[in-house]
C-alpha cells in the first residue's frame, strides 16, 4: 500500500450517499479549519454517470414531483371532499408532457444544485467508472480514454443500485417498464399492472390512478404492503386501494411477462407463490415491475482485494467497514448506502456516509438505523420508524419483557378535520416497565413529516416520560405525536 496519497479520501459514486459523505468531508475539514486551524480532508468522488445517482435522477426527486401532481388532482377529483369545504370546481385535467417536465426539470434543478455544492466546497469530481485495483488505490476512466490512478487513504463504495427485474421478465422499456421508465411519463396506459406492492409499486399506484390508469397489483406475498406494520397496512389497503380502480392478486409470481407486440397487448402468466401452479393470465396495457432494486456494483474491481458480495450487497460491519470472503476487515475501505443494503433510503445512504466520515476523521460512530425513519408518499402518506408491532412482539419476547401500544386518530385532530382529512392512525409501540420508544408508525395527512418527532425521540434514547410536558403547538397534525406519547405516559407503570 502507497505511504503518501493523493487524497484523503475518495468515494465512488456520486449519488446522494456519496455527495453526503464528500460534503461532509469537506465540511467537516472546515469546521476543524475554524476551531483548530486543521485542513480539510482532501476528497475526490468519481462518478460514471450523473451527478445524484438514482434519487435525484430516476428515484425520490422525480417520483415525488410526479406525487405532487397526483396529491392535487385526486383533490380537484374529490368532489365529495371539495363540496365538504364549500369549493365548486370544474373538471380537472393535465396535459401529460407538462407533467413529465414538472418531474424532469426538479430532477435536473436539484442535480444542478448537488453538483454546484461539490465543486464550490472544493470536492474534486472525478468522471468515469471507478475500479478498485488494491489496498487505497482506484483507477477510474472513460471507454476510449485511458485510465486514470489515484490513491487514497480511505476509500467509500458508493454505487447503489438499479431496479431488479426478476426471471421470465422481459423489459422493453415501452410497455413493459420499471421505475426508470415510468418516471419520464412517456405514456399514461388504461390499464396497468403493478408488480409488487412495495413503496415503489404503491407510489406508482397513486400516479397512475390519479391520471385516470385503472391499476392491477401482482403480489406474491399473501397481502398487499408486506413491509408496513400489518394494522397500518390494512388501514392503509382500506383508504388507498379499495375506493380506487386498483385490484390485485395475490400469492401469485408474475412468471413470464411479454412486451405488447403487433397489436397485441402485454401479457402476464402468473404461478401460485407456494405450489408453483400456473394460475392466470393477465391480458394489459403495460405492466410496471417494482419488485425491488439490486445492488450495483458491476466494474468495482471487488475481486481486486477478496471482497466477495452477498446476495450482490457489499458485506460490512456496523461501522460501513468492508468484510473480505475470510471474513476480516478490509483496513480503510468502507460501503455505504444502497450498495450495502443496510437500509435502501436515500437519507441512510447520507447518514451512513457522514458516519463514515465522523470515523476516517478520528471519531468512533455507529449509527442507530432503528431510528431512520422511512416513507411512502402515497394520498395520504404512511410513515414509520423502528420496530412494526410484530417485529416488537418478537422481541419481547425474546428478551422477556412487555410491550404496550398507544394510539391516536386523525379524526380526533382538530388540524386534520379542518383539512377534511381525518382518515388516518397513529401508532406508538413502547415499553411500559421503562418507558423506550420500540417504533412509531402513522398513516394520515403529512405523515412523512410527522414521523420526525418520534425519529429524533429514538435517536436521543429521549422515553415518553421524557416528553410528557412538551408543548405542540394547536391546532397541528403535530398534536398527534402529543397525543400519542401522552397516552402512552398515562398507560404505563414509568414515574417521571
Ligand atoms: P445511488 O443514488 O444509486 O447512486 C450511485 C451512483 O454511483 C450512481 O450515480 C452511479 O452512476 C454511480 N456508480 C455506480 N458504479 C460506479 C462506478 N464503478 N464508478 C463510478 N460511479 C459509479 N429513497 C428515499 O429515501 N425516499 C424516497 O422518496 C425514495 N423514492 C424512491 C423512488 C424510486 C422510484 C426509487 C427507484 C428509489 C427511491 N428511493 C427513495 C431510494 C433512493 O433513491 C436510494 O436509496 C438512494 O438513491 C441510494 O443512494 P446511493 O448513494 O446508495 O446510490
């Protein structure tokens, strides 16, 4: 290994783990300029593709802008909820191409923006593919140019991923999709099939329907939103699909899928999830596979230093270090975000990379995932931090304590009835010996906002007698954290 390096540290992948890290790197060498008179650390980031990786430019960014337009027109579509507030509004309507630019432009808006940061904070950005050829060296270049090799002290895996496409599927990017093709809204079909009923899938539902789509789920697990605390998710399969054109199947595999072709359309034959059986087919306009993302990591020279991936995911320990196939920590080489699979969040990929930095700086960091919170901007949204109820069931009774579960409704929310939205539960699960927060789960109006206050309570190990005598503000949604921790506080055995 080299004894002088080029750079402090290099990070492969400039998505938005990658930016964070380099961010923080420079940042922090800032923070350390002024309270020490220390340099920063010196940071390159080589990128193959785009500045922002898939959530600015085929992920969060565009897909939230998409979710922006359905959230307004399933509202101007709502007659029921427009009278309730005494609006009188006439037919809405939206023009597809103005739409896709609403997404594609906040895309390139924030790209502009995250590139702007890197080069003004003086990260260098190093353009072409990343390979690691040993110990702190890296090599990167375009095809037709020849390669470049730079050495670092500490080096951050930072590739990602890219949509999964299971056997039997066959993507033509026209009528058979994944989220890399929706999200530019080349066409809106009549009838679409889903496959899979994970946030992406569920996102896309909300999308498509609001655009007039009727949409199809395929799932093979036995129930729709098999991530979800089950009773958010029942809660949330009773308002988000049930009065909507969605239907879904499932138990079943999509096991062979076919393009539309010469006038006939796409078609779907689909097995029993547990016997293999063939069951139906499934005749549509287009079929969205959302059946989750696989870590990329294709021309990263692994092999170069006995790094062999699991399952395609980088092995690493709870401080992002890498683990070679014997099972030993590579010295100064780290993975982060989805690449590693720990949390495939664009948030945790950041928070993982500033973990990282915080420890090539001389700090010790292990970040507590159980208090990153997660997602799903559907109309309304659902959100969630920590354990599900039965992940918490489990533990408790591995570790042999009792766990208590308080909730609260949207309709006992003065904000929420003011908005007409009062469909929608808030869930604490919490220990009543102790008083620690296990998981908070919401479903209702701003619930990807609300989850924050429960987030930050986990991360700062803060119990719910802790809170008892916080003020929210009235009348907010935030009333229902307020609610919910008071209740808790009442119900439990905790002094304080
Ligand atoms: P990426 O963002 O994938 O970036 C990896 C980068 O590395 C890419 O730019 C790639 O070109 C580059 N690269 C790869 N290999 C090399 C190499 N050898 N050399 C050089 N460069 C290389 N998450 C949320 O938190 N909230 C959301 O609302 C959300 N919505 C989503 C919606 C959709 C439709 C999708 C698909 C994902 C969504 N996600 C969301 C997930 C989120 O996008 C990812 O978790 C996040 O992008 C992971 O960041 P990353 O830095 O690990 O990788």
């Amino acid at each position: 290994a080299p004894t002088s390096f080029d750079y402090d540290l290099v990070i492969i992948g400039a998505g938005v783990g990658g930016h964070g890290a380099a961010l923080h790197a420079v940042e922090k060498g800032m923070e350390e300029v002024l309270i020490r008179s220390m340099q920063g650390l010196k940071t390159a980031i080589i990128e193959g593709d785009v500045i922002g990786g898939t959530c600015v430019n085929r992920g969060c960014v565009p897909s939230k802008a998409l979710l922006a337009v359905s959230g307004r027109m399933r509202e101007l579509q709502n007659d029921h909820h427009l009278k309730a507030l005494g609006l009188q509004v006439s037919a809405a309507g939206y023009d597809r191409q103005g739409v896709a630019d609403h997404a594609n432009n906040l895309a390139s808006k924030i790209r502009n923006n995250l590139t702007n940061s890197l080069k003004s904070l003086g990260v260098d950005i190093l353009t072409g593919v990343g390979t690691i050829l040993g110990p702190q060296k890296v090599k990167y270049g375009q095809v037709g140019f020849s390669d470049n090799v730079v050495t670092a002290k500490d080096i951050i895996i930072a590739t990602g991923s890219v949509p999964f496409v299971p056997k039997g599927i066959e993507v033509d990017g026209k009528t058979v999709i994944t989220s890399d093709h929706a999200l530019k809204l080349e066409f809106v079909p009549e009838w679409i099939a889903i496959v899979g009923s994970g946030y992406i899938g569920l996102e896309f539902s909300d999308v498509y329907t609001a655009l007039g789509s009727e949409v199809t789920f395929i799932e093979a697990l036995d129930q729709l939103m098999p991530g979800f605390d089950p009773e958010i998710g029942k809660l949330a399969q009773r308002v988000l699909i049930h009065p909507r054109k969605i239907d879904f199947h499932t138990g079943v595999f999509a096991s062979k899928i076919t393009p539309a072709k010469d006038g006939k359309p796409v078609t779907i034959e689909m097995i029993d999830a547990k016997t293999k059986e063939p069951k139906d087919t499934l005749e549509v306009d287009a079929a969205l596979i959302a059946t989750g993302r696989a870590p990329f990591t294709k021309g990263l020279g692994l092999e170069n230093i006995n790094v062999v991936t699991q399952r395609g995911f980088v092995p690493v320990d709870e401080r992002m270090q890498v683990i070679d196939g014997d099972g030993k920590m590579v010295p100064h080489l780290y993975c982060i975000g989805d690449a590693n699979g720990k949390m495939m969040l664009a948030h945790a990929a950041s928070a993982q990379g500033i973990s990282v930095v915080e420890q090539v700086s001389g700090k010790d960091h292990v970040l507590n995932h159980l208090s990153i919170p997660a997602a799903c901007f559907t109309h309304p949204e659902i959100s969630m931090v920590g354990l599900t109820e039965p992940q918490a069931r489990d533990k408790a009774e591995k570790e042999g304590f009792e766990i208590s579960i308080a909730k609260a409704s949207f309709k006992a929310n003065t904000k929420a009835l003011a908005e007409n939205e009062g469909e929608g539960l808030a869930k604490l699960i919490y220990r009543p010996d102790n008083g620690e927060i296990l998981g908070v789960h919401i479903f209702g109006l701003h619930a990807a906002d609300l989850i924050h206050e429960a987030s930050n309570a986990i991360a700062l190990g803060t119990r719910i007698q802790d809170i008892k005598f916080a003020v929210h503000a009235h009348p907010t949604l935030s009333e229902i954290l307020d609610e919910l921790f008071k209740s808790a506080k009442r119900r439990s055995a905790v002094e304080g």
